[in-house]
C-alpha cells in the first residue's frame, strides 16, 4: 500500500511468478487502528495536491465524503510539508471533525494523537517538521 513497488509486482503476477508479502508494519493500518476513527469503512488516499487552494479543496472533499459516508479519510504528506498540511487542516475543516495525527510510527520517538480540529486549534501543536508523519480524518454526521 502507498508503495511505487507496486508496478513491480503487477509485472510479477503478469508473468505468473509468486507474489509473498513480508508482514510488517504499515503506517496506513497503524494510524487507522490507533486513531479511534471507523476501520469498517476506510479510504487512503495517498499524497494530496500540494499548492494550499487545491489542498483545501481536497481536504473539504475529503471531510464531505467522510461525512456522507461515515468513513475514515487518511492520507500522507511529504515531511518537509507537515506543517503546511496541519496549518491547511485546521482552517479548512469543521471544528467537530476528528483528525489524527500519526508521527514517527514504530520508532522512539513515536507519538499519536487524534482529536477533533477545535482541540487542536487551541492546544499547543506538536513539532512535526521534516518527520514521517501519517494523517485521518472522520467528520461527524451531517447537521439536521
């Protein structure tokens, strides 16, 4: 999942040749099970446009399909990126919707926090620059 290695073993079934996956940690189920949010329904989506407009306008998509159909968004960014990916989460999604935040997983150093975006505006942000960071969001049910 979330790896270029998968042209390869697409090749590699194409040609009849065995495919065995290593069991390992990955960082898409790691922060999906830690997280708190849905993992009956889920959605990875991988790298999310980078300019802060088209960023904005995924993640409200984002935040809308999870909305629509109670599913958990997760998604990656480029380390050096982090923060602009946070700084984006926090002005464009509704204060109620949960956000997670997965950092440095399976190492010392490791940290997860999920909690709504409100929380998040008023409480210190955590340093994350140029780390390995992984991200979720679930939107609460539709206002009536």
């Amino acid at each position: 999942m979330a790896d270029p290695g998968a042209i390869v073993v697409e090749m590699a079934h194409q040609k009849g040749l065995s495919v065995v996956p290593l069991v390992g940690p990955s960082s898409i189920l790691l922060i999906l099970m830690a997280s708190g949010m849905n993992g009956q329904r889920f959605c990875f989506h991988g790298y999310l446009p980078a300019k802060k407009p088209d960023l904005v306008k995924a993640l409200q998509r984002l935040e809308s399909e999870s909305r629509k159909n109670n599913q958990t968004q997760i998604f990656i960014e480029t380390p050096y990126r982090n923060n602009q990916m946070v700084e984006a989460v926090l002005m464009a999604l509704d204060k109620k919707t949960r956000c997670a935040m997965g950092v440095d997983l399976t190492l010392p150093s490791e940290f997860i926090i999920s909690k709504p975006v409100g929380m998040w505006q008023k409480d210190k942000l955590p340093e994350i620059h140029k780390r390995p960071a992984i991200f979720c969001l679930q939107a609460g049910k539709p206002h009536t």
